[in-house]
C-alpha cells in the first residue's frame, strides 16, 4: 500500500492567483497533478525525470535466457546486444509537459490532469512493462507502480470519452512531431491502417457515421492537421502522411495500456516532439501552441 503526501500549491497568474492540489508518491519520484471534474484530458511526461538516487542502481542491460530478456540486476551475465535497457532522457519534456498543462488551463478555463516521473530514466522507465522498468529494484518498482496508480486514479474521474496524451521526446533527423496510434510505419506507408487495432479506437467509433479512418488519422479531423496549420510538420498528417523509411515511433506501453485499443473511451496519442522544439527559446512557443491545437481537438470529444 503507498502513502502519498498532498501538497497545495499557491500560483500566482498575471491574471490572478490559483491554488493547485499536487500528490506526491514516495520520496517525491513521481507526481499528480489532478484536474477538474469535468476535465476529460489527460497527459503524462513519463521520461523527462532528473533525480538520480544512488540507492537505486542504474538500469543498464537485462540478462539473455534464450527466448526472452530476463530484467534483473543478479539475472547472470547482461546481453547489452539483445537486452540493453534505454535510459535516454527526453531533455525538457517534463517541463514541456507542465506547460501545456498550464496553457490548456488558461485557454479553456478546465484544469486537466497531469502525471509525471521525476525519476531519471536510467533509474527506472514507466513506459515499459513494469520488470523492464525497474530491474527489481523495491523502490524503482514502488516509484512504478504509484505513477501508474496515478493514472488510473486520473481515469477513474473521467466520465466518459477523455484523451490521454504521453509527452515523449526524440532526436530523429527529419525533425518531425511523430503522432503514435499503433499504427505501424508499414501499415501507414501501405494505406492499410486498422481503426480497430489503433489508440483511438473508440474516438473513430464515436464519429464513423461522419468521417472515414483516414480523416481522424492524417485528414481533415486529425491531430496532425491541427499541427500543421499552426506550422509544425508532423506526421501523420496531411502534409506528411507517412513516414517512408524515416524512424518513426508509433506508440509505447501507455499508449496501448491506456487507450481505447482494447476496451473504455479514453484514447491515447504518443506526442514525440524533436529536439529544435524543446529548446528555452523554441519551447514556450511550442507548448502554447501544442496547447491549442489539443483545446481543437478535444471539440471531438463534446
């Protein structure tokens, strides 16, 4: 059983002042940020996390049994060909996160729900399955299973449809916004995308009298489509349906855990921002803007 600590928070806005309730997991590893009643938006920054315990060893490379990677430290010899661990930080996506979360606010007047890992991803990495993420290290696990714990808890307020949007970052060189659905780079590259194998399943299921698949995903109601009015290349989208041969990340672990691919009406979409745009200079811009285009896309869900 996990205890965690409330925190009020005082924020002084130009525009006045806002009182924010923060909950805070063992040893402040992670945090949640909950929102407003009717809030149907969730996001999560799950590997922007600076805090480097040295009570907790390093995530470096599972152990090879011969048809799987065995996740612990004392598993035997680590195979860093077949199961090297990815402890890259996503540099500034937590504070990006955060910014969104504060603009969304202050453009629609509905607080939405926030969840974060200050943990290091060398220390523990939510976006995996609980074993690869932590190594069996108790307090890594204990940090795993409290920022999980936060988002069903942001679940469990949401009445009805919501979206849950995963803040990530990569450095690919096409400097693209990659939109994840579970959509595979094939099944884009062949125009053969599944509605019903996707993250917003139940989105499309809601508006398929209306509008095809296509249109939700790169068309006229897509999220990459609200990007690229604003000026951002992404992809899929209009302007880049798909990627080619280009690296493209379609989704992780909480993409598919907690979207609608299985079961429910909450979505998820993966936002993999590139580098250029999580820069000082770039990112408050970005986070404005990234803030609007969700406040459009949420009209979906009224």
């Amino acid at each position: 059983m996990s205890c965690y600590s409330i925190t009020l928070l005082l924020i002084i806005f130009c525009n006045g002042v806002s009182v924010i309730t923060m909950l805070q997991g063992t040893f402040g590893y992670v945090e949640y940020f909950p929102g407003d009643p009717n809030s149907r938006l969730i996001i999560a920054a799950p590997h922007g996390g600076y805090l480097k315990p040295r009570s907790m060893p390093d995530r470096v490379a599972g152990c090879w049994d011969g048809s799987r990677c065995v996740w612990r430290h004392s598993c035997g010899f680590p195979d860093v060909s077949r199961c090297q661990a990815n402890t890259a930080r996503d540099t500034n996506t937590r504070d990006l996160a955060i910014r969104v979360w504060e603009n969304m606010e202050q453009l629609t007047g509905i607080k939405p729900h926030l969840i974060i890992s200050n943990l290091h991803r060398v220390k523990m990495d939510p976006n995996r399955s609980v074993n690869e993420a932590a190594f069996g290290v108790p307090n890594a696990m204990k940090a795993y299973r409290e920022y999980h714990s936060f988002i069903r808890e942001a679940y469990g307020r949401i009445r009805g449809a919501g979206l849950f949007i995963d803040i990530h970052g990569q450095s690919h060189p096409n400097r693209w916004i990659e939109l994840g659905y579970l959509v595979s780079t094939r099944r884009l590259n062949e125009n053969n995308a599944i509605p019903q194998f996707s993250s917003i399943r139940s989105l499309y299921n809601s508006l398929r009298d209306y509008v095809t698949f296509d249109h939700l995903l790169r068309g006229d109601y897509s999220l990459g489509r609200l990007l690229n009015r604003r000026g951002y290349r992404a992809v899929p989208s209009p302007g880049i349906r798909a990627p080619g041969r280009a690296a493209y990340f379609t989704g992780g672990y909480s993409t598919m855990t907690y979207g609608s691919r299985f079961s429910g009406r909450i979505d998820s979409i993966q936002v993999e921002s590139p580098v250029h745009l999580r820069t000082d200079r770039r990112r408050p811009t970005y986070a404005r803007d990234l803030a609007k285009v969700l406040r459009d896309f949420m009209a979906l869900y009224n």
